[in-house]
C-alpha cells in the first residue's frame, strides 16, 4: 500500500513547488508594481524597468510603468531619456494623461512652448476637471503670454479643488503679473480655506470663515465683526476679522485691526502673518517681516 501512494506524494510535492514558485513569481511582479508606483525614489527605477523588460501586464499598465520612469527621469534632470520614454508611454496608451501632462512639463521647462501646450491641450480634453493639468497648462500659458487663459484655467482649478495650495498658486500668479491686490486677496482666502473647520474661536467665527473660504465676502466680514467684539477667544477672532478684510483688499484697516493686539503682546501667530502680507501688499517690504511691528 506505501509503494502505491509514492507516486501520488511526488507528484503532491512537485505540486506544492510550482505553486510556491507562482507565489513566489506573483509575489515579486506585486512587489515591482508596488515600487514602481509608489516606492521611494531609489527602487522606482528599476521597479519599472523591470515590469518594462519582462512585459508585465498590458499596454495600459506598461504605459504606466514607462510614464513614472519618464518622470524620475525628468526629475533627475535627464529630459532626453524622459521624453523617451513618455513616447514609449504614449505609444502603448494614447490616452495616457499622466504621460502628456509630465511630457508637456518637460517640453515647458525645455521651453518648447508649442508642444507642451499641445500635449496639454490634450491633456485637459481627456481629464477637464483634473486641476493639476490646468495649473500646468495655465504655467505654460503665462510663459506665452496669454494671461487671460491662464487666468480662467487657474479659476477652474479653484473650482475643482479650492484648497489652500491652488489658492496660493493664483495668488503667485497674480504676484508675477503685477495685481498685488488679487495676489493678497487669493493667499488671504487660501489661509481661510485652511483654517475653515479648525480654527476654534466660537461658532461666529467658524460661520464667517466658511462663508469666506466661498467668496462670500460681504457676509463673511459683517459676521467676523460682529465676533471680533464679542468672541471669548479675542486674539483669533480678531485675527479672522483682519483675514475677511484682507479678502475684501481692504489693507489698511486689516493692519489697523491687527496693530493694538500686537502692541498688546498677542502671540496669535495668524496675526504677525496677515500683517507681514498687508505690509507687502503696501510696498512696506521693510515692515512685511512677520516679526516685527
């Protein structure tokens, strides 16, 4: 009876082996997968050459494997081999938007202006709502020239992600063309979007703040008055009221509403910022440093 089940264990065992084998094969395919998308710099390089020289996956995913080696290659400051290999991308997956949007940066920062512009035109045309292409397309837009486009791609990235960060970038934006006023109103209500929710200064303040980070101004600031008189938490409330009237670019009462409580000894740190951007946007360069009074 042993002899007869001999057979049947060999086989059981080289059964056994070629599964772990598989696993072990699946396991390591997983792992470049892993690294290629999302490991630290050192291993994405030859996580994705390795899926790109076995031919793991379809032309989708090799796209995919090509795009992010194209882009540690332009972020080394290797844009020939980069644009390599966002061709190669685009070849396997023409509706790659990842591969044009890091193409036409890379054509930007070789100031192929034209082509770049191409390949965020398309870009934008597969993905419209994704505020990253519009804010790369609105960099490339500036560099041409043609500030009104760049202007309405900036607000549709606004009205797709209207965080702190986009707020800031067209407040930069603005900074560069030389409309000091918008550049402080659109950094004042990015801070407003970052603190809408987590700035503790009693429900007014919270209120006004919310209807602030909207671009409801008017409201906003009859609202953050009002708590400035009468919030249990003066420092912030008054903070938030010369906020709401930097966003109405209304800096000289911003810095009016701020200058008693420093001279106070408040420590609110939004207050020493706010005032540093009014005196900026006053030309006060000397006096914008957020320290001093």
């Amino acid at each position: 009876m042993r002899s007869e089940h001999r057979p049947n264990q060999a086989i059981s065992v080289a059964i056994a082996g070629v599964a772990a084998f598989a696993l072990a094969v699946t396991a390591t395919k997983a792992d470049d997968w892993s690294d290629c998308k999302s490991g630290p710099v050192s291993t994405v390089e030859a996580a994705c050459s390795a899926i790109i020289e076995k031919v793991e996956g379809g032309p989708v995913d090799l796209a995919i494997a090509y795009a992010r080696r194209g882009d540690l290659h332009r972020n080394r400051g290797q844009p020939e081999q980069a644009l390599a290999d966002f061709a190669a991308a685009l070849q396997l997956d023409p509706d790659s938007v990842e591969a044009y949007l890091d193409r036409g940066v890379t054509y930007r920062d070789q100031n192929r202006l034209d082509e770049a512009m191409a390949d965020l035109d398309r870009a934008v045309q597969l993905a419209p709502k994704n505020p990253d292409l519009r804010i790369a397309r609105a960099s490339i837009e500036e560099l041409h020239h043609v500030e009104p486009d760049a202007m309405t791609d900036l607000m549709r990235a606004i009205q797709f992600r209207p965080d702190q960060a986009t707020y800031s970038t067209r407040a930069a934006f603005y900074a560069r063309i030389g409309r000091r006023d918008q550049a402080l109103a659109q950094g004042a209500q990015g801070i407003a979007r970052a603190l809408k929710g987590q700035f503790t200064a009693g429900p007014q303040v919270g209120r006004g703040l919310a209807l602030l980070a909207k671009g409801r101004v008017k409201e906003a600031n009859a609202i953050l008055d009002r708590a400035a008189e009468t919030s249990a938490d003066s420092a912030k409330a008054i903070a938030a009221r010369a906020l709401g009237l930097l966003v109405a670019k209304q800096v000289g009462r911003a810095i009016a509403t701020l200058d008693p409580s420093i001279a106070n000894g408040s420590e609110e740190p939004l207050m020493f910022v706010l005032r540093g951007k009014a005196f900026y946007q006053n030309g006060e360069l000397e006096r914008a440093n957020p320290t001093r009074l």
